[in-house]
C-alpha cells in the first residue's frame, strides 16, 4: 500500500449580502441574551436563598430575645412576694397606732 498524498480543497462562498456576517451577530447576540437570563434566574433564586436565610436568623434572634426577657420577668416575679413583704413590713412599722 502506497501513501496518498494529502488533498486540500478550497471552495469560495458566494456574496451573499452579509447575510451569513450578521446571521453569526444575531446569534451571538440570541446566545448572550440567553446567558442572561439564565444569569437573572440564578441571582433571584440566590436573592430568595439569601432573604429566607435572614429570615431565620432573625428570627433565631427574637426568640433568644423572648427567652432572655422571660428569664428577666419570672426573676421579677419572684422577688414581688419578698418586695411585698418588704413593703407591708415597712408600714406596718410606721404605722400610727404603736
């Protein structure tokens, strides 16, 4: 078997009156505007991500707020017998009849 030589063709596109240029621009431009979108979707569906993920740490905030402010009001709550005590202690030794 003997080696072929190499073939080169060559063919010559008719004028077509820019046609073809502008048909690869459209679709380049139909490419990008696609690439955007897709771009535009993921940073919503990121935004919505991001705002739900506040949400809940915010919220994890508030209720370690209400825990800490409960703790406060039952530490109060207790001391109002001994206040009351306290008080009643007071006046009753004020009080004019002794």
């Amino acid at each position: 078997m003997g080696v072929k030589p190499p073939v080169i063709s060559i063919t010559q596109m008719l004028f077509d009156g820019f046609a073809t240029r502008d048909e690869v621009a459209r679709l380049g431009y139909a490419k990008l505007s696609q690439y955007d979108i897709f771009k535009r979707s993921s940073e919503d569906v990121a935004l919505v991500e991001a705002a739900a993920f506040l949400d809940t740490v915010k919220y994890q905030h508030l209720v370690q707020y209400a825990a800490d402010t409960l703790k406060v009001h039952r530490q109060i709550h207790e001391q109002i017998p001994e206040l009351r005590g306290a008080a009643l202690d007071i006046a009753y030794q004020r009080s004019p009849g002794d």
